[in-house]
C-alpha cells in the first residue's frame, strides 16, 4: 500500500504548434476543410430539412388531436366499428392471400417452364410440338366426326327404309 501512495514520474511531452497563415492557407487548400460542393449541398438541404421537420410537426399534431377527438367516438361506437375491423381485417386477409398464391402460382409455372426450356432446348420448339399435337387432335377429331356422322346417317337411312316398306 505504501508503493501506490507514493507518487510516480511521469513524463509530459509538449510540442508547440505553428500557427501561421500560410500554414492555414495550404492545409485548407490540401482538402483539410470542406469543398465547395460539400458546403452548398449542405446549404441547399438545411431549408429542406427544416421543412421537412416542420412536416413532420404539424402531421404529429394533427394526428394527436385526431385521436382526441375520435377516441370517445370509437368508444361509443365500438360494437359496429368492431365487427366492421374484423370484417375488413378479413377481407384484406383474403386478398393478400389471394394475391400470394396467384404469386406463387406464376412463380412455379415459370420455374416448369424454365425446366421444360433446359431439357427440350427452348421454348419455340415446344410451342410447335404443341400446335403439331393439337392440329394431330384436331384430324382425329373431325375423321370421328365424320365417320359418326355417316353412321348416323346410315342408320337413318335404313329406319327410313323399314318403315317406307311396311
């Protein structure tokens, strides 16, 4: 205890400073201080701001005084404006919901689309496939038509044909 009651040398450097105009005159010059640009921007953002600020104020302030005079009426009017949130809470519910599965629906029908683009080459030549397969539908289609049609028309033929003999 007696070694930190005693007190300890300490050394204390001091290293006077020059201060002199051409000293001054280069520092600011070297960049030491702030540019020209730096001092307008700041000059042009100060009204900015305080409008901004002030803005800002005036909304806080109304806001308040709003909520002050729409309070006692949310108080009476509780059992319709409560249902009617609820309602609307839902409502939004739903069509975020809606919108997020229509997202997601289009965002796995692209990523298909893009797998069935790296495996058959690109998306043109699947379109052609496509209206090759569907004309080949088509052609089978209106041949079974036709040939429906000409049974029928057989078959009409011939109930015609018995009931013109008897």
């Amino acid at each position: 205890m007696a070694e930190r009651d005693r007190p300890q040398p300490h050394q204390l450097q001091v290293h006077p400073q020059q201060h002199s105009k051409s000293l001054i005159g280069q520092r600011g010059a070297a960049g030491g201080g702030p540019s020209a640009s730096k001092v307008l921007a700041v000059l042009a953002m100060l009204p900015l701001g305080g409008t901004f600020l002030a803005l800002a104020g005036v909304t806080l302030t109304g806001t308040i005084i709003g909520l002050c005079v729409t309070t006692p009426l949310f108080i009476i009017f509780s059992p319709v404006i409560v249902p009617a949130a609820i309602v609307l809470a839902l409502a939004v519910t739903g069509f975020l919901t809606s919108g997020a599965f229509g997202l997601t629906a289009l965002s796995s029908l692209s990523w298909v689309l893009s797998i069935l683009w790296q495996k058959t080459g690109s998306v043109p030549e699947m379109a052609d496939q496509a209206k090759k397969r569907v004309a080949g539908i088509a052609d089978y289609v209106g041949q079974k038509t036709k040939e429906v049609g000409q049974d029928i028309q057989s078959k009409v033929h011939e109930a015609g044909g018995k009931t013109g003999r008897t």
